[in-house]
C-alpha cells in the first residue's frame, strides 16, 4: 500500500527517535537516517554491511537548503542546483559544520541532493532536516526499485518502509564533483552527461578513477548473486548457449538489436529499445535472474551516450571483479 500522510508522521517520529526508514526516490529506495545523528548514520553502514569510509549522499527539501549543509555554494553549483533539482542530481561540496563526518566517510567533502519523489519530499518537509539515504540494499549488491525489493532484502533491519510505487529513473543519481574549478562527473547517473555540458556550455569529463570518494566507485557494485559476463551484442546468443552447454545455469540480457532471437538459455531478458525504459527496468531484471536460479548473465554494453553512460556503468561494476570488504 502507497504512503499516507500517516505514514509519513510516523516516519518522521522514527528519524528523530534514531531509527531507519526506507524511503523512496525517483532514482532507487534509500535507508534513511537523521543526517545530523551520528549514531544513526553508523547504523545505517551497519545494516547495509558498508564500509564505514564509504561516504554517504545528505538529501534535503530543496535547493534553498544548500547553503546549511556546505561550507560555500560556487556558482556552478548553484546554477546545477536551480537546473536539476529536485532530481536525479548529486553535488559534492565542501562540508559544512552541520554533516557529521560519519555521513560523509571522513571526508571534508558532502554529497547533497533533492530527490524527486513526492513520498520523499513530504518527508524532508516535516521533518524539517536532512536524511542521509544510500541505496536500501546490502552493500555491492542490486540496488532496489520497489519497496518489496526492499523488504526482502533488509526485513526487520529496516524499522519502517515507506512505499512510493517503483522508481521512474531506475538508476542512481549522477554525482558532480563541484569543489574545484573543473566540474567532473564521478558516477553517471539519472541526469545525463549531454544534459549537464547543455547547462554549463562546456565537456564535462568523467575519469574513470577520483580523488574524492563518492558511492558507487568499488569495482564490484549494483552485483546479483549471478556472475555477469560482459560480451559484444551480436555475440550474446552464442556466448549464453556455449555457457548452456557446459551446464551453467544461464540468464541472458537479449538487446533490442536481436529480438527474436532465438537463444538457448534458462531465462531471457528483453532489453528494452528505450535507454529511459532499459534503466527503469534493469534492476529489476537482475533480481529476477536471481530469483530464477541463475548462476551466470550474458549481457552487452548499451551505446554509452545519455543514459546509456550510466547503464554501461552499472553493467560493468555488476560484473566486476567479487571480493569482502
């Protein structure tokens, strides 16, 4: 059942009293905690398994806000704020007195966003403060979209989930590291590269290692219990049945390119033609491969322009290299 001011009430009684509350947003669900309680941002890593120098992303009620979570608002961040929020949109900034450094992993640097969802808006609205709010997972693994991925992922860890339907981005936000002279993408995400250089009149690089920690930078991350093999389109249907063969259990992202194909395979993902469709839907495709059994996915890399940047993104760090943190 969606959200009710109800709920939002209780939820607002359980940030301040300490607890966690999945939220979501147009990206994906988060934990939620009460950004300025340190006890409560530490058990958000301890629910999610994260690393505690892994910074987390404050969300807040509106671009207005952003001068009480960071030391100073240069002027391009002020002109991405007024651009893309609320919305799929993280800056990195200096941080200000009020962000604990539990939240930002130790780093003198925060990530901020308003996210756009009403379920979560209405919540930072009466709770009057921020919310730190990572994706509501176990860490490294598929980030969740509805909030029965939620509930079967972190059950009672979780002390109240706030159901807003599934995610209409379906990806992370994109973060923009704003502290410097250069802006520069360090995670793509829901606002795509083009978007960004449109507003700004000028590339934008996104380098493919960062001095500054942000989420999503382990090599293994957005990861099913599947193992992912990355290989060219046109040589999915070969790989998927060579795998078949041998006895795996083989899950198969099919593109758009080559439906119709037959594949030989235990389960077949139809990759949507729409880079907005395929990111809206590709969690949710990872998660039912696993829920099928499978031990392997055959996927390919989409063209990496917008959306495309960030779904070649998760592919590759879902198909990453495993390993305990």
């Amino acid at each position: 059942m969606l959200a009710r001011t109800d709920d939002i009430e209780e939820a607002v009684g359980v940030l301040r009293a300490g607890g966690l509350v999945a939220l979501p947003t147009e990206t994906v669900y988060g934990l939620g905690a009460n950004a300025e309680d340190a006890a409560a941002v530490a058990r958000i890593f301890h629910v999610k398994g994260r690393p505690p120098t892994h910074p987390l992303i404050v969300h807040i009620g509106g671009a207005r806000q952003l001068d009480e979570w960071v030391e100073e608002v240069p002027e391009t961040a002020r002109l991405l704020a007024e651009r893309f929020w609320p919305g799929p949109l993280t800056l990195v900034l200096r941080r200000g007195a009020r962000v604990p450094l539990e939240a930002t992993g130790g780093l003198q640097t925060v990530a901020v966003r308003v996210p756009d969802h009403p379920v979560a808006l209405a919540l930072l609205a009466a709770f009057g403060g921020g919310i730190t709010a990572p994706s509501a997972n176990r860490f490294g693994s598929v980030s969740p979209t509805t909030a029965d991925d939620v509930r079967a992922e972190l059950g009672d860890a979780v002390d109240l989930v706030l159901d807003g339907g599934a995610c209409q981005v379906g990806v992370e936000s994109t973060i923009v590291d704003v502290t410097g002279d250069v802006p520069a993408i360090l995670r793509p995400g829901g606002v795509t590269r083009e978007d960004l250089e449109a507003v700004l009149g000028r590339p934008l690089a996104v380098p493919s290692a960062s001095p500054v920690r942000v989420p999503g930078q382990h090599p293994s991350h957005y990861a099913p219990r599947a193992r992912v093999v990355l290989v060219e389109p046109d040589q999915v249907a070969a790989a998927a049945e060579q795998a078949y063969e041998s006895g795996q259990r083989v899950g198969v992202f099919l593109p758009a390119a080559f439906a119709g194909t037959p594949v030989k395979a235990h389960a077949v993902a139809a990759v949507p033609a729409s880079l907005d469709a395929y990111a809206r839907e590709l969690y949710g495709f990872l998660r039912e491969l696993d829920r099928q059994g499978c031990d392997l996915i055959v996927a390919s890399l989409p063209v990496e322009e917008g959306l495309g940047l960030a779904l070649a993104n998760r592919l590759r760090r879902a198909a990453g290299p495993r390993s305990t943190v």
